[in-house]
C-alpha cells in the first residue's frame, strides 16, 4: 500500500510526502521528523486573507518568515521575522489572524537556507 499526504488543500502543487507500507509494516517514511527542526532554523509560511471582506472568493497570499524559537516535539514556535510586505494595512491584517509568536507544524512550512 503507497500512502501520499500532502498540504495541497487549496490546489497548490507541492512535494507530497510518501509512506509505503507492506504487509502491514512500514518499509519507506520520507515525511522529515519534527526533532529535526533546530532552534534558529528560518522558515518561510504561506498566510491566505481575505483582500476585501465582502467579497469572500477575494484570497491574497502572502509568505512570511519566522525563525524557530522552541520545538516540542509536535510542534515548533515561529517568531515572525518578516511579514512579506511592506503595507502596513496588510500587516496589521495579517497580525489579526496570527501572533508575532505562533506555533505551526513545521512540515506545512519550508525551510529557508
């Protein structure tokens, strides 16, 4: 049995991350442990919002940046470093629906070099 999980939840082409099982075992796990986020690791993380209220179909993106400040195990504390823009509305949007701090599972994120 070939089992695929992925994020693509809003019609995004992503890496799709693969477990294969046979005979009820796992024989192939490519999904990156949590452990191996590290403290001052920077990842980047798609926010959606709505551009206009009223008009709910209206998505805008942007990718904000955060460096890992803990890591339990499950997941890991983002301190966002960068917002990805520079309107002020925008941000103050943004910093409605997430902290400056946020916890997220770092697997939905990508890891910045």
């Amino acid at each position: 049995m070939l089992l695929y999980v992925s994020k693509d939840y809003l019609g995004e082409k992503d890496k799709k991350e693969k477990l294969v099982f046979e005979n009820g075992k796992l024989i192939e796990n490519n999904i990156i442990p949590i452990e191996a986020y590290e403290l001052g690791d920077t990842l980047s993380l798609d926010v959606h919002y709505f551009q206009n209220w009223y008009v709910w179909f209206d998505w805008k993106k942007v990718q904000v940046k955060g460096i890992i400040r803990e890591n339990n195990g499950k997941k890991v504390l983002l301190e966002i470093v960068c917002w990805g823009t520079d309107k002020k509305r925008i941000i103050r949007k943004l910093q409605k629906e997430i902290a400056e701090n946020v916890w997220v599972n770092p697997r939905y994120c990508k890891r910045e070099e």
